[in-house]
C-alpha cells in the first residue's frame, strides 16, 4: 500500500481489531460408548490432493467472500503444494487459509504477529514468509516494528522471527518502520521492504537480518519480486526499480511509459509479464520488457470495482485480495483477467 493507503488502513485496523471478538470455544463433546464393530475407515485422500476445503479442490470460482470481515488481509499467496489460497491480517495478525466457501481456518497463530502485510510461500522449503508490522506506527503509538516471521508451511509453527529493524545501525532515535513486503531468492534468501524506513533487508540461511539496500530519496517502498535472473524488481511510489542481489549499489530505475500510480502488491507470471496491483485506480497492470528490465512497457490492463492491494498466480489465472479497509464487510478474492 502507498502511505495514504496505510495510514487509513491502519485506521481501520486498530478498530476493527478492537471490535472483533473472540470466537467462542466449541462445545464439549460427550463420550460416546464403544460400537460392537467399528466401522471401516475411510479411504486416505491421494498424496498431494488434499480436501475440499480450500481454494484449490476442484474448480475455483471467480469470487471468494470471506465469512466475516474486520481482519482486513493485504497480502496473499497461493499454496499449489496444498492448493489453498493464504491470506494475512492487518488487524489480527493471524494467517488464515481460505475456503471456496470463504471459511476462514487459521494456520499461523502468533502472538508475535502483531499487523501481517506480505506473505510469501517459500514452497520448496516448506516456509511461510510474513511481513510482520505493528499498526501503532500510524496512530502515533510508538514507532511500528520491521519483523519478518518464518513458519512451517504445514503446521504453521514458528522456525524464527528475524529483527529486522535491529539491522539498521545508524537509524535515527525517532525512526519508525514498517515491514511491507517479502520476496524469496532462489537460494533461499527472503527480501523486506519497509516503507517508512525505504531499505530492502535481506534474511539468510542463519535468519539474521542484514540492510540490502537503502534509498536516500525515500520512495515509500511496497511491492517486491525476485527475478530468476538474480535482481529485485521493487516499487516505490509510482516508479519501479531493479536492484541486482550480488550488486546492491547498481540498484537502477527502470523507464516506464507512465509511473505507476498506487503500486502495490507484485507478482511474476511464468512467461515473464509483471503483474502491479494498484491501490488506487481498481486496476491491475501488465508489464513485460525486453532489455534485461532497464526499461518496461505495458502489456494489459485489469479493471475491477472496489480497493486491491496483492495479487496471487494460481496456474494461469491472476487473483487479487480485496481488504475492505474502511468498513466491516467480508474481503473477497477475484479473478481478473487481463486484456
């Protein structure tokens, strides 16, 4: 999200998440006295074909509503190992699995997850990556936090959670931070943005954090991606940059035809195309290049009614997460295609 975005979003995190309730505990269960012969079991699901009860058993629908609303999700992923679509919480902090039906069944629950804004499935490792913020930092509450927690993609327990903002050494004493976004290398390195401090940290294998890059003109950084070719591309404001992970300080702008208004969330489709979520204008864009991504050009557009932040690739199809920041109404997941 850009600034404007946050801060009203955080907002509306702070009382959505003083008005949600607990969910009641379930009822006890009496024992029921032993049967003379048990019945069969059920045949096991297939390996790799888990049930129904998320977005990826059988055909997916164009739209998913939510069950309830107040948890306001701006990031999201699609898990293909356990076909399920996973979404953050800016108000909660939990990561929740989303049913076809818009059953919400929580898989992280951290009470170190204070705001989760981007996650990223690190699928080969079998990690869930969470860009972990504290809301506070927008209503003058303190100075927000730069976290980024690394769970178990299956059991949803927590490996480590990495201190970001530790790693900034010569941060001045009023410095606020926001973690915003995460993207994973190929060997497993996962990259942050924080938008109010406008530095790319980088978490190894050890899970310390370490300072990227760090930008002097403070673009706002949000969205980021890795690229197979071994640099992030990173928005900031409405420009888009190219930061090479082996060479931080070639980081350059890439030449866009237009800037990109409300640059949010970014994915990279499998032929290539950068697909930007904007915040502001109820689109998604399209852009493809071919020189290396030192200049880009736009390749399509998506409109859509309502307020997007991030987008998730779930084989060919383009998925985008409506958090419904400034009321309590269900957030909703849909396709939109790109013409």
């Amino acid at each position: 999200m850009n600034m404007k975005s946050l801060a009203a979003a955080m907002t509306a995190a702070a009382l959505a998440a003083a008005c949600t309730e607990e969910p009641p505990p379930s009822p006890a269960v009496e024992s029921e006295p032993a049967a003379e012969a048990p019945e069969p079991a059920a045949p096991a699901e297939p390996a790799g074909q888990p049930a129904d009860s998320a977005a990826g058993g059988g055909d997916m629908p164009d739209e998913i509503v939510a069950e309830r609303g107040g948890f306001i999700p701006e990031g999201i992923e699609y898990d293909t190992s356990n076909q399920r679509f996973l979404v953050g919480s800016l108000a909660e902090g939990t990561i929740f699995e989303v049913a076809n039906d818009g059953t919400l069944t929580p898989v992280v629950e951290d009470p170190e997850l204070v705001s989760s804004v981007g996650i990223e499935v690190d699928e080969e490792r079998d990690r869930l990556l969470v860009a972990n913020s504290d809301s506070s930092v927008f209503q003058g509450g303190g100075p927000g936090q730069a976290k980024l927690g690394i769970y178990d993609l299956m059991s949803g327990e927590q490996i480590a959670m990495a201190d970001l903002a530790a790693a900034l050494q010569d941060a001045p004493e009023d410095a606020s931070y926001f973690a915003n976004d995460v993207a994973v290398g190929d060997d497993g390195t996962a990259y942050v943005t924080d938008t109010m401090m406008n530095v790319i940290y980088e978490v190894g294998e050890d899970q310390q954090a370490s300072v990227l890059y760090r930008f002097e003109d403070g673009p706002g950084l949000n969205g980021i991606v890795f690229h197979p070719d071994g640099y992030l591309l990173v928005v900031g404001g409405a420009a888009l940059y190219k930061v090479p992970v082996d060479d931080p300080e070639s980081m350059s702008e890439v030449m866009l035809e237009q800037p990109i208004e409300g640059a949010d969330g970014m994915v990279l489709t499998e032929d290539g195309r950068l697909v930007v979520v904007s915040n502001s204008t109820s689109s998604v864009g399209a852009l493809t290049s071919d020189d290396d991504w030192a200049s880009a050009q736009a390749a399509g557009t998506a409109m859509f009614e309502g307020q997007a932040t991030t987008a998730a690739i779930v084989g060919d199809d383009i998925y985008v997460v409506k958090p419904h920041f400034n009321d309590q109404e269900p957030p909703s997941i849909e396709r939109v295609t790109i013409q």
